[in-house]
C-alpha cells in the first residue's frame, strides 16, 4: 500500500499544466503557456496528452490494460498515467492558481480535494478527479484522473 502512494505521489508532483481549459458550465480561463515535454512515444494506441510524462521519457502502452500507459526514464521511477476519463484535462489551468479559483463541482463529477501531504485511500477511480494542494498556501500542485 505504501508503494501505490509512493507512486501516486510522484505521478501527480510530475504533471504539467496543459493549455487551456474549457469548463462544463461554459465557462473558460486563459491558457496556460507551456509546451508538451520531449519525450518518446512508443504507444499504440497513443495517450490524449504527454503532459504527465518527465522529459527524455519513454511512453508504453500498459502490457495488460488498455487505456493505461506507462512512462520511465534511465535513472527514474515509473509513472502510469491513466487517461483523462474525469476530465482533468479541461482544469490543467488551475494549477499553480488557488484552490478557491476552482469552479463549483459539476454535478455530474466525483472530485477528491486534499493537501499534498494528507492521506487518501489508495483505491483506483478513474472517473474520480484528485486535487492535489499545498497545505499551507492553499496553491492547487496537481490535477489527475486516479
């Protein structure tokens, strides 16, 4: 148990920013400027986003379930990215930004909102978004479909 939060620990300090976010109220918020991280994509199929993935990293499909992937360097740990089916993708703007910045809950979603050093269950929800703050500055670190 203490290696699934380990590993759900360092993918969720490696997400990047994507650009742009489009809310399900309609809504937008100003595009984050970033580029996707050079890396090598030998998956088939291919993830939505490389945003997740260290540079000079090698994405793989999951050997055993579709949908996952799978990205590690020469001197890194792995990091399994799970796709975006609780559409954390359309948030990525908010990191960096204050957690109150946020817009409310869709009613539709599942959202998990906890401090980067809190414990959470180690259950795997995929339609489940995490959001990952700092404890003290209330600054939103990451946002991730697990």
């Amino acid at each position: 148990m203490q290696f699934v939060a380990a590993l759900s620990a360092i993918f969720f300090m490696t997400m990047v920013a994507a650009s742009g976010v489009a809310l399900s109220q309609g809504t937008t918020t100003t595009p984050a400027q970033q580029s996707e991280p050079k890396v090598i994509v030998e998956a088939d199929p291919l993830p939505p986003f490389t945003y997740w993935a260290p540079e000079n990293s090698t994405i793989r499909n999951h050997p055993r379930l579709p949908g996952v992937w799978i990205t590690e360097t020469a001197d890194g740990p792995r990091i399994y990215y799970f796709g975006d089916r609780c559409r954390a993708s359309e948030f990525q703007g908010f990191i960096g930004k204050q957690l109150d910045a946020l817009p409310e809950r869709p009613a539709d979603a599942t959202w998990r909102m906890t401090c980067s050093i809190c414990a959470v269950t180690s259950n795997l929800g995929r339609e489940r978004m995490n959001v990952f703050y700092d404890d003290d500055s209330r600054e939103i670190i990451s946002i991730s479909c697990e």
